[in-house]
C-alpha cells in the first residue's frame, strides 16, 4: 500500500550485456571529477547538460546535487573522453512549499537550496543550489547561446498535449488531488523557460572558474576590443603550446566579474596578453603543485 518509484539502475548491464545508451563505461560524478584531474582530453556534452539542467528547472528539481546524476563514457578516436549526462532521482520535483513553517524554508535566509514549484521560477539560485558546484565545474565552456537554443529545443519538444498525457499517467489519487494544478504549472513553466535560462547562464557567467589537470597546461590568456577576454588552454609540451585546444571562451565584461584559472599540478604555462584598455573583468590565477611560469604582458 505504499506509494513507490522504480527507475532503470543505469550502471548495470541488461540481458544483451549492454550498458544504458550504448555506453563505454558508466561513472558516478566522483569518478568523472577524478578523470578531468587525471587526464586532459576529458569532457562533457555541453548541450546535452545544459539541456538536462533546464530540464530541473522546469520541473523544479532543486536536489540535482552531485549523487543524482550518472554519466555515460564515450571513448572517441581522437583520443578524446565524452561523457554524457544520465539524470537520475527525481524525488523533489513539483515540491509545493505551503504552510507557514514551509514557507519560511523556502526563503533563502531559511533553508538556501528549497524552491516552491509555482507557476514561474521565484528563484534560480534556491532552485540551482544544491547543484552549483557541479554546475560551476562542468559548464564553464557554455555559451548564453547555447542555453538559449536549449531552452527553445525543450519548448519546441514538449507541447501541452505532452504534459497533459504525462501527467494522467500518474496514479488516480495522485491526478484527482493535485495532477491538474501541476499540469497547469508546468505550461506556465515552460513558456517561461528561454527567460529561465537567461537567469541561470547569468547567474554562472559573473564568476568562471576554469581547470587545468594534473598534468601541463598552456593558458592563454587575451585581452579583446570592447573589454572582452578571451581564454584558451592547450597541451604543453616543454613549455610550449601544442595545437591541442582543450577550452576556449570569450568572456564578456556585461556578464563576467572575475575568472579564476587552477593550473592544478604539472608545470604549467600562464601566458597573458593584449593591447588597450584592461578590462574590467578580474583575472585569478592560481598555479599550485609543479614549475609554474607566468608571463604577463
């Protein structure tokens, strides 16, 4: 007589010896983290995580922190390591906060990470909360672009015929209680969602913390017309740069305070250029173990 969910354990092989989507490997996040460190040629589907993090959004899933999520390991031929993201453990969507004693939690001064699911999101940074290391660790290459474009690929892909046969496939009860106000909510949401995203790639642009590895790494850093900076990390190889890119964005002074560079270990390369005006976006660079070089000009 209990109320229950079942979801797919994306880290197990089915019957055929597969594992979920066709996978390499599957990882927790911790695993993942470990790899950016270890090695260079390790990322993330940008796209696709974005797409998965508006997703959270419009059911209002604050409790997206580093446990809920796996990720599947794609070994290309170029050397590169992509992991896709599996979403997992969705026990905190459509989580109405009402009451007196509820409501206080849902303030930030109360409890930072709860997020009452209404009509539109009161606050991004309550409901991303419980998920902004993560956020801030892997999606430091995405454009305001990019979330736009997924934003409008989740409205063009889920109509309200959609949402309406979603939810009367919850239980009788469940529906008769509270499926029509959900139903309700989530047409507002996601004709909301493009402005949602807006909020939330603002929210991680002002600081940009972007990570070398263990081993060495040529940061490029320039100095653009109109204040903007442009970053690069290569390989490096005897104190040069290689032409393997590994990340590259051009920051904006509108939307950037201060980015923050971690050459983590290896003997890495700091190399800052530009002519003009500086700009008025903050650059950090911290070194840490190995025979860091830093060149500022």
């Amino acid at each position: 007589g209990l109320f229950g969910m079942l979801e797919e354990n994306p880290g197990k092989r089915n019957y055929d010896d597969e594992l979920f989507g066709n996978a390499d490997e599957v990882v927790k996040s911790a695993e993942l983290f470990r790899e950016f460190y270890k090695k260079q040629k390790v990322k993330v589907n940008q796209a696709e995580f974005v797409r998965a993090r508006l997703f959270d959004i419009f059911v209002g899933d604050w409790s997206k922190h580093e446990d809920n999520w796996k990720w599947a390991a794609y070994d290309q031929e170029d050397g590169w390591r992509i992991y896709r993201p599996i979403p997992r453990d969705r026990d905190h969507v459509f989580s109405r906060q009402d009451g007196v004693f509820p409501w206080l939690a849902d303030r930030r001064f109360g409890v930072a990470a709860i997020e009452n699911f209404a009509t539109d999101v009161k606050d991004i940074q309550s409901l991303t909360w419980q998920a902004r290391h993560m956020d801030r660790f892997i999606a430091t290459e995405v454009s305001k672009e990019l979330f736009l474009k997924e934003a409008q690929y989740i409205q063009a892909n889920i109509s309200d015929e959609d949402i309406e046969k979603a939810i009367r496939m919850m239980p009788p009860e469940i529906y008769e209680k509270s499926g029509k106000e959900i139903e309700e909510k989530l047409k507002s949401r996601i004709k909301n969602l493009d402005k949602s995203a807006l909020r939330y790639y603002a929210l991680l642009a002002k600081e940009v913390e972007v990570l070398g590895s263990t081993k060495k790494e040529y940061f490029e850093v320039r100095y653009l017309e109109g204040g903007k900076v442009e970053v690069k990390v290569f390989v490096s190889k005897k104190g040069n740069k290689t032409n393997d890119l590994l990340y590259q964005r051009i920051f904006n002074p509108d939307e950037t305070k201060e980015i923050r560079i971690y050459g983590l270990g290896g003997d890495d390369v700091f190399d800052i250029q530009g002519e003009g005006k500086k700009s008025s976006i903050k650059i950090r660079t911290f070194g840490g173990p190995g025979d860091d070089y830093f060149k500022d000009s």
